[in-house]
C-alpha cells in the first residue's frame, strides 16, 4: 500500500484517545510520541531509560498537550506478568486503549551468521517481536474496549526481503510481517481492531547511524518528516485498513 506522506491530518485528528507507544524516548518513537499528543492523543510513554521518557513528558506538558503516562518497561527480562501487570494498571487508569505503536527495537549486529552471538540473537527476537506479541495478547481485552483501536508494528525493508549479515534483526522484522498478518486474519470480523505492519524507511536516527556509520545523514528523512502516515495509519482515517504492509515514505532511489 502506498504512503501517505503528503497526508494532511487534522488538528484534533486523535482527540479523546489513548495511545501506547513503547520506545517512546528516542527517534522514531519519540516522534510519534510528541506527534500523537499533538494532534489530541493521551499517550502512554513506554521504554527502558526513564529520564528520555521523563524529557518527551515534560515537552507533551509544556507544548499544553493532554497529560501523559510513563511506563518503564524493558522488554530484556520482561514476563508474562509484568505485560499482565500492566494491562491491569492501564485498565485501572484508561478503561480502554485506542491505540499500540509497537516502535522499540533493537538492532544487534550486522556480521557473518556464523559469529552471530546466539545470546544477542535471544536478545533481538525477545526485544522486536516475543516481546511485543505477548504484550499484544496481555492488551487485547483492553483494546478490545475501543471504538476504534489500531495497533501497528513497526517491520523494516529487511522483513520483506533477507539481507546479508542482518541475522536476527532481519528475522525479527519478517515474523514481525508474519505475527501481524495471522492476527489482522484472526481478528478480522471484529471490526474495530485493526492491525498492520508500518517500514518507516531510512530515518535519521541511532540506530541507522550504528548500521550505516559512513552514511550522509542529511540525505535522510527526519522522524519527524515521516509522521504524516504514522498519523494516518493510527488515526480514524484508516479505518478499514488492516492486515496491511505500509511504508512510512516513498523508497529511496
Ligand atoms: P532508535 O533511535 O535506536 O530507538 C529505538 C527505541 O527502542 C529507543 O527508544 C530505545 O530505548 C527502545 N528500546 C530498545 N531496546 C529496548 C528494550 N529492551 N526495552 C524497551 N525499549 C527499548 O531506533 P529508531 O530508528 O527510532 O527505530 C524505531 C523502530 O523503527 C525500530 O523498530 C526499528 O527497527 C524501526 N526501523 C527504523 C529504521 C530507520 O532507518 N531508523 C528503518 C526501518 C525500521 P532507549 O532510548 O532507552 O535505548
């Protein structure tokens, strides 16, 4: 499906609205983040370094967007109850949850799979995707509760097409593209949970400057240029739209 770059949303576009970002502290997230609260969303900030959260709050209040939430959590380490944990806080607190960008992700190392670490590898899978699904499963009954819920998974060009030396990173994002289809497929009849897969393309942040160090980053899109479609796809204008594979930007040519 296209993307919806030049998409023009609306200043209240996701008023009245509870959004979960989890990597909310830095690059794309943080982005989202600030852009969700923009455009009326209440969001809860989700990540492993508290003061990158506590810094993302503090310019939500300051810019006089809706009051946020912190959520530590690092998905190394993270069980089944602290996802369960959270559900029930978040139930407590919202009642509902209109939205999930599931954004962390970790990039491990780009060598030969032979001296792949088998621990890194754990680590990667755990961070990109077992993580996110049991997260997903411990939130369904609260998303479940909205109107209109829409969760997106954040995949990457390497989860559609294998690329050498990128092991677990390039797994994690195709089952990422997998785990998204099969629950856009279950939850098809229930017409207000959408899930998609969202490649926001080559983005000016950490982790593309660790996987591309000689790279000129001022040929890169700024997270902030690409949040037309990540508004657009968590917002009411894509209702409808699910079980899709979205790019956040044009390819590069
Ligand atoms: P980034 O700047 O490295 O940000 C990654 C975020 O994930 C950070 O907030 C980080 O928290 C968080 N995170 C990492 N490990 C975590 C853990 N164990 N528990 C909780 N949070 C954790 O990367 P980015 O470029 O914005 O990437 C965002 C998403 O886009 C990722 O899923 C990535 O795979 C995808 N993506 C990016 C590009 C690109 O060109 N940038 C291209 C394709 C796909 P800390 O700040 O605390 O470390």
């Amino acid at each position: 499906m296209s993307c919806k770059i030049d998409y023009q949303p609306t200043a209240n576009l996701l008023e009245n609205r509870v959004v979960l970002v989890t990597g909310a502290g830095d690059g794309i997230g943080r982005a989202a983040a600030l852009s969700y609260a923009r455009h009326g969303a209440t969001v809860i900030l989700l990540g492993r370094t508290i003061s990158k959260l506590e810094s993302v709050y503090d310019e939500i209040e300051a810019a006089g967007g809706p009051q946020p939430a912190i959520f530590p959590l690092n998905f190394e380490g993270a069980t089944l109850k602290d996802f369960h944990d959270m559900a029930e806080t978040l139930d407590r607190e919202f009642g509902r949850l209109d939205g999930l960008l599931h954004n962390a992700g970790l990039l491990g190392r780009i060598t030969p799979f032979e001296q792949y670490n088998p621990e890194l590898w754990e680590q990667v899978m755990q961070v990109n995707i077992n993580g996110p699904i049991w997260m997903t499963q411990a939130l369904l009954p609260l998303l479940q509760q909205s109107k209109d819920a829409s969760v997106i998974f954040t995949s990457s060009s390497v989860g559609r097409k294998g690329r050498a030396y990128w092991g677990a990173y390039s797994v994690s994002k195709f089952a990422t593209e997998g785990f998204a289809e099969v629950l856009a497929d279950e939850l098809e009849n229930q017409a207000n949970i959408r899930i998609n897969t969202l490649n926001p393309g080559a983005t000016r942040t950490q982790m593309r400057r660790s996987a591309f160090p000689g790279e000129d980053a001022s040929t890169l899109r700024t997270p902030e240029e690409i949040m037309p479609t990540y508004l657009w796809l968590m917002g009411p204008d894509s209702a409808g739209v699910s079980g899709q594979r979205i790019d956040a930007q044009p390819p590069r040519v």
